[in-house]
C-alpha cells in the first residue's frame, strides 16, 4: 500500500491514573522531511514519543501506528527499532568507559566480536555523520556534541527510517549545533526522516519542513513551515497571544551592596598556573538580577558553583555577605550564607527524582520542621501546599513523584525548594533550560516577585534574548575572565558580542 507518510499516529489516547496524557492525537510525517513537535511542557510531546519509540507498548494506550502505509504493533523498544525507528533522548544514553566503536556496533550477543570488523563498522557510520574520532577513543573523552552524533550514528546503523531527536541541542554550542543542522539536512537528502522536538522556536523555523502543535494532550495544527511565524506558533501552543516574551523588568530594590566577590580565581588542583577563573570581582545589589552572559566554556557553571560551595580544584578570594566575609567550602555554608542554587541540570543535582514534591520542596527547610528527630508533615505538608499554589506548580498532589511532573513544574520545584527556606541570595544557572515559552514567562515573573521581596538574584543564561530581556546589569565572562560589565536597560546583543571577541 502507498502512502503519502512515512508515519502516521492516528487517534492516540493514552491514560494515566487521573490524568489523560494524549487525547486523540494525530501525527504525520512525510517522506524525506524534518516534522517539529513543538507544545508547553506537559502537552504530550514525550509520552507520544514513548509510544512510537515502544517505551510505551500496546495494550496502554489506543490508537494506530502505520509505517508506510501498514499498521504496526510495538511491544517493546526492539520492534520499534525494528521498524526503523530510533529515538535520541535529551539525556544521551551512551557508555562512557566504552570506545566511540563500541558504543555504535555492539548489540546483546553471545557470539564472539572480532574487533577490526568492529573498527571497520563504526567507522563506515562515523563517517557518514562527520565525526573525524578515533574509533578506539572512550566515549568520556570527548564533548557532548560530539557524543550526539556517536548516539546518530549508532541509530543509522541500525538502517533508522525514522530518527527521533528530543531537545537536541540543549547542551550544544553553536558550531555544534550548526554541524547537526547540516547533518539532518543530509540525512534528509538520504530518505532519513525525522522528527525534531525543541523548545527553541528559532530552530524550529529553520530546519523543519512541517510542523505540529500539541497542546493540553491534543494535536492542535499541522502546517507547513512557509505558513508559521515564531508568534504563531508560540499562540498555537499556549492558546492565547503572547505579544511579550519577558515581563516588564522592574526596578531595583536599592544600591545596598548584598553580595561581593573579591579577587575569585580557581585553579586546577595541583596545577596553579591552569586558571578555571581568574580575578573575578563583582558586586549584587538587594533586589537585583545580575546576570551573567559568555560562551560555553567561558566559566559561568564554575563561577556560580564556586560561590555555593561546590567546586573542584584550588579557590582563593573573597566573598562577602551584607558586607562580612564569608567562607563557603561547602554548599551547607552557602545555604547557611542566605544562598539557594538552582542548578544547570534539574535533574542531576537539582531533585530527588524518586521522591515527592513535598520531600524536594521541604528537604533544604528540615530543621524549621523537625522537633526531637521527628518531623512535623501536617505543618510542612500545609507550607508546601501553600507554596506550590503560589508557584504554579502542576502536580496532581504533594505526594507526586518529581519524575512524573514536565521540565517546567520540575524547575518551579527546585525555586520553591529556595523560596521554601528563605534564600536572600538566589543562584539561577540556565533557568528556563528545556521549558516552554509559556513557562519560561511565569518564571520570569517568579523572578520578579522575589525581586520585589527585595530577594537577589544572579541568573547565568545561554540564551542572549533571555539575558537582555530579565537582567538589570550583566556581567560578561570570557575563558575565565570578566570581559565586561553593561547596563542591563542599554545592553545589545552586539555590545555583548563585542566583549566577547
């Protein structure tokens, strides 16, 4: 049978327990095209690919799956791959002890493996998406950019129809990103096809052919990327007009001098003439937000992480709360400093996963619940609520898993984790990081509100529309190095290049 789609997911329903994920979804993607899967976090875009990928089997959800015109049935991940289709997951799955070889060829065998063929293999596919690598070299060694592409190399050699890429670009720099674009686009020329999921509407616009919009479980629209606009995409998805991407900035509380560094350098332990940081001197007011622009790799991670505590390597300054000298060795004295840290991944160092909202949200305020070792829930459990509600965080209770709430809820999470214990310090490390736009706002206007509790607050971001749009000033770090400082009212996007250069 001949069809117009490579794929189509026709009338998908899937349930979870009071609550319905996907509700009569419908998918089509063309031969030889790139389809985007944009929508809010929470509108099913990961739970429909669970499906296509086999994560979730038939049997728990309805609807029909057509490769090529004839239906399929997935139990497993294994007949999705079957198929030919693959999925690369925003969390690369790879071995890092293992070769860059041994990552693209190996399967589940009992059979010996001859390791030249095994060489031979990987580099046929290496090749073919441009990683110039050797073979034999550990997965480790080399950056995240380059380990995407040994996660698309080892989806084509198991001949992949269908590629699947979830946030692909959320940890890449812009050379990185660059070299994925041209490589869809030759996979496309090739008659692979995929689907590119991405809350980066500028990356949307580019490299999609189509585009379809989900929205509260529902298919909201499919249409061809020559009739979207970046501001009719982003109504589609949150289905009203949202004619201003950032609040209004506010004021700045005071010019009381809150926060001060001093003299900051990191060094690799043992190697003192290797600087991480280099003479880093700053200054955050009561009610600002600093924040804080510069390539990846100038710094910025192990800047902030320096100042709470958590940093490898040899740290010699100065840092000064309201004033006092401060010595923070240790997350514990940043967070008795008045500091609270959202961090970079969430997921990795940010939440228990497997523990409740109101275990991740209590769990920095333990003390203020805790009476001769036994923790009063009835008062913790009302606090939580209370500030849950004020936060906007969409859990069907305290008692929900953090795992099981979208990107966005889970970083609404971790602030009220903060606001829960009282920071007058707020580090925010990439806060809207794989949210979408209609998220990102309401955690702008978070900011906000503790910017009018007189709360301050030090925002590192990669994205430069974001660092114009909330900072007050802006610091500029290059390789280690503060470049310069702007006005945060006056900034342009040129003037931050121009010091980054």
């Amino acid at each position: 049978m001949n069809s117009k789609y490579i794929l189509e997911m026709n009338h998908i329903t899937k349930l979870f327990p009071g609550v319905k994920a996907l509700d009569d979804v419908l998918l089509q993607l063309r031969p030889h095209t790139v389809l985007g899967v944009v929508g809010e976090n929470g509108a099913g875009k990961s739970t429909l690919m669970k499906i296509l990928s086999g994560v979730y089997p038939c049997g728990e959800y309805t609807g029909e799956i057509r490769i090529d015109g004839k239906p399929r049935i997935f139990h497993n991940v294994a007949d999705s791959e079957a198929a030919g289709i693959s999925i690369i997951y925003q969390e690369l799955m790879l071995f890092p002890e293992l070769s860059i070889a041994e990552n693209i060829t190996l399967r589940t065998s009992s059979r010996l493996i001859n390791q030249d063929d095994m060489y031979a293999e990987a580099a046929k596919w290496m090749q073919l998406v441009g990683l110039e690598e050797n073979p034999e070299l550990a997965v480790k060694h080399i950056g995240v950019g380059k380990q995407q592409l040994v996660e698309i190399a080892k989806a084509l050699s198991l001949n992949t129809k269908i590629l699947i890429l979830d946030e692909p670009t959320s940890a890449l720099t812009k050379k990185d990103v660059d070299h994925l674009h041209q490589l869809i686009d030759n996979l496309r020329s090739q008659g692979v096809s995929c689907i590119y999921i991405s809350h980066k509407l500028e990356e949307i616009l580019q490299i999609c052919d189509d585009v379809t919009i989900l929205r509260d479980g529902k298919t909201i629209d499919t249409r061809p990327i020559a009739e979207l606009d970046e501001q009719t995409i982003i109504s589609l998805m949150v289905g009203r007009n949202m004619a201003n991407r950032f609040p209004p900035k506010l004021p700045s509380v005071s010019q009381e001098i809150v926060f001060e560094v001093k003299n900051l350098n990191l060094t690799k332990a043992g190697s003192p003439e290797q600087y991480i940081l280099k003479d880093i001197n700053f200054q955050l007011y009561r009610g600002e937000i600093l924040g804080i622009a510069g390539l990846m790799g100038a710094g910025r991670t192990e800047l902030v992480n320096s100042i709470f505590g958590d940093f490898k390597g040899d740290l010699t300054g100065e840092i000064l709360v309201d004033g006092k000298p401060v010595k923070i060795q240790h997350p514990k004295h940043a967070i008795q400093a008045g500091l609270g840290l959202c961090t970079e991944d969430r997921k990795f160092n940010g939440l228990n996963l497997i523990e409740s909202v109101e275990k991740n949200v209590v769990i920095a305020s333990i003390d203020r619940y805790t009476k001769w070792g036994v923790v009063d829930r009835n008062t913790s459990a009302a606090d939580v609520k209370a500030l849950i509600q004020k936060t906007n965080v969409k859990a069907p209770s305290i008692e929900t898993l953090a795992m099981n709430l979208s990107g966005g809820n889970q970083q609404k999470v971790v602030i009220s984790k903060w606001m829960m214990l009282g920071a007058r310090i707020m580090i925010f490390d990439e806060p809207t990081r794989g949210i979408d736009v209609g998220t990102k706002y309401e955690i702008y206007c978070l900011m906000n509100e503790l910017k009018k509790q007189g709360v301050s607050i030090i925002m590192v971001s990669s994205e430069m529309p974001e660092i114009l749009g909330v900072s007050d000033r802006i610091v500029i770090l290059n390789q280690g190095v503060i470049s310069g400082e702007l006005d945060g009212n006056d900034a342009t996007e040129v003037a931050i290049m121009e010091k980054l250069i």
